[in-house]
C-alpha cells in the first residue's frame, strides 16, 4: 500500500488530522520525506529589533518583515546617507574600511552573519 500524506500552512508548526484513521495494524512501514519546501517568509525584523542607532541621538525604523540579511544594510546606509546629506547639506559618506584591504573602503556601514556564533556582525562609520 502506497500512501500520500500532505503537510501545509503558515506557521512554523504543521498538523494534520485524518478521518477516517490510518489503519496501521498488522504491518511494516516506512515514512520517507520526499520533499520540503520553505520560503523565505519567517519575520526576522519585529517591532522588538527593528531600532538602529546611530550618532548620538539618531535611530532608524526598519519597516516590519522579511528581510535577506544583504537587504538589511543597503536601507540601512541609504536611510543613513539621507539622512545626513539631509542635516549637513551634503554627502558626507564617513568612510571606513572594515576588512583595512581598500577593497571595501566606500562602505558606510557593514553587516554579516558570524556562522561560528551564529549571529550578525555590524560595523557603522557614524
């Protein structure tokens, strides 16, 4: 006997209920997963870590959602850069050079997934 059972929803918990019963006696079975699909659709950014401070009195609002982790730093440093061509009248970029390797030396603000710890990075110029 061959037997498909399908799992779907939108909560990371998936449940499902069968009527009637699987009859299961007097048998061997096997349970194989032939495919899983997910979707980049898990809010990483909650109204609980979506502050960045910056300079002494300044903070951006990330909008709430789903976000790639390169996403994160590019609204970040155009939010920034606004933001303070806005108060100085001009671009003034701050550039630094995280990796000191002149190859990364125009970026503002720095942002990457420590995989040892398990968590983000962040390096800002202001």
């Amino acid at each position: 006997m061959s037997l498909t059972l399908t799992l779907t929803g939108t909560n990371s918990v998936l449940a499902a209920s069968y009527f009637p019963a699987l009859d299961l006696s007097d048998g061997e079975y096997e349970l194989g997963l032939t495919n899983f699909e997910t979707y980049n659709t898990i809010s990483n950014i909650t109204s609980a870590n979506n502050k960045f401070d910056f300079d002494t009195d300044r903070t951006i609002s990330i909008p709430e959602g789903s976000y790639e982790l390169s996403a994160i730093p590019k609204y970040l440093k155009a939010a920034i850069l606004h933001i303070r061509s806005n108060n100085n009248g001009n671009n003034d970029d701050y550039i630094f050079d995280y990796y000191n390797d002149n190859v990364h030396k125009d970026e503002v603000l720095f942002l990457h997934a420590n995989e040892n710890i398990m968590r983000s990075e962040i390096k800002c110029a202001y």
